[in-house]
C-alpha cells in the first residue's frame, strides 16, 4: 500500500482522504510520499519532483480528480507532467432509481467516490416515487425508497468532495407505480399521468418539492413533466 504525506492541504480535505483509504488503497502517513497542494485559477496539473509530486488545483473537485490522477500515474510508473483544463464548468451524471433496483447509501457512497476521481461536479438522483414523502404513506411504499436521513447522509457525504447532489423527480406523469394503491386513484388521469385540476395533485406536488428542499442543499431541482402524451383523456 501507498503512503502519502501531504502539506498545504486544507482541513476539510482530511475527511474525504480518510474515507477514500481503503478504496483507492494508500494510507496517510507523515513519513510517506510527499504530495504539496497548491491552488491555481483554472483547471488542474500534477508534477513530480524528486521528493513526490506538486498538485495544482481550482476547487475540490480538480483535488480529487489530482489524486485519481496521481495514484495511477504511480501505478503505471509515469511522471510526465498531467494537465487539465475542463470543458464544462458542470460535469453531471444521473442514476435512475425507479426501476428495477434502488440503491443503497453505501453504493451511493462508492459511486460518489468514484465520480470525485472523475472530476464530476453534481449527481442527479433520479427518483419518481422511491422517496419517504411526510403524509403519503403509500408513495414509494414497498419500491425501496429513500428514507429523509438517508438521502442527507448522502447529501452530506457528496459535499465533502465538493459534489453536488441533485433531486430529480416528476411532476406529471412516469409515476404508475403510486397507482397500484387506492389512495392515488382519485388524482390520476390515465396511466401513469397525475390528474390536472384536482387541488389534491397540487397538494402532492408540493410536498415533492417541499420534501426535495428540507432533504437537499442544492437549490436546484430537476422537475421532469415529460411523456405524457395522453394527458387529458
């Protein structure tokens, strides 16, 4: 295992070192190999020196993106100078967890890992109904969903790599599994489409969006309202 011994590091960076150990396989050690942190306005670059290596980078992100960078030119026995400059100011991913499966914090946790090597900047968390709602026992009921700490944990555990984690939900219709119960059958419409009109669809709606700003940081959310070609029949 590969021992690394960093300075001019942020605190805030210590956590996420500590959870990324194990999982890219180097331990922290003050007699390890030197790695001096260092900002600059744009992008990333990674050197070596006789001692170890020289990260530059912009923000959290181009940190950790460095590390992923660095363990596998070690890896590979390179130390040709590594630079990056992004295209894109917000690299996102979306993971669909409506169908099939939904996942579980800890391989929430993996993946975010994962997509802080990657230099990804947000991740959308696609749930139609897989997600605890205060009042609607029957939204997301025996789908797996999310429970309001659970999803905070990985709010929590997202921001620690600078990531930001983002609610995709629908507004309007892709939400046939909440039909399987009676209690949804007197706001829909036809098939997986929610009834516009009824005061009780706007009531849902706004415990979606009201749920989406007490469990997550971001301002943003993605309301998807798409796919319902049949609306109104």
């Amino acid at each position: 295992m590969l021992n690394l011994r960093f300075v001019n590091l942020d605190q805030e960076y210590m956590q996420p070192l500590l959870e990324l150990q194990t999982f890219l396989g180097f331990s922290l050690s003050e007699d390890g190999y030197l790695v001096d942190v260092n900002r600059i306005d744009e992008g990333l670059k990674v050197e070596f020196t006789e001692k170890g290596a020289v990260f530059y980078h912009h923000n959290k992100v181009e940190f950790f993106r460095c590390l992923g960078l660095l363990m596998e030119a070690i890896r590979q026995g390179n130390k040709e100078i590594i630079r990056e400059v992004p295209s894109f100011t917000n690299l996102c991913y979306m993971q669909d967890n409506s169908r099939n499966a939904v996942s579980n914090v800890e391989s929430i946790k993996k993946l975010l890992m994962q997509m802080a090597l990657m230099g990804y900047h947000s991740f959308m968390l696609y749930t139609e109904d897989t997600y605890e709602i205060e009042g609607y026992p029957f939204f997301g009921y025996m789908r797996g969903r999310f429970t309001k700490e659970e999803l905070k944990e990985c709010v929590s555990f997202a921001e620690q790599f600078g990531i930001e984690l983002i609610p995709c939900i629908q507004t309007l219709a892709h939400l046939n599994a909440i039909f399987h119960w009676n209690a949804f059958s007197d706001i829909r419409d036809v098939g997986d489409i929610l009834l516009c009109g009824n005061e009780k669809t706007y009531e849902l709606i706004e415990a979606m969006v009201k749920t989406c700003s007490e469990v997550f940081t971001s301002k943003k959310i993605n309301i998807g309202m798409d796919e319902a070609e049949m609306l109104g029949l």
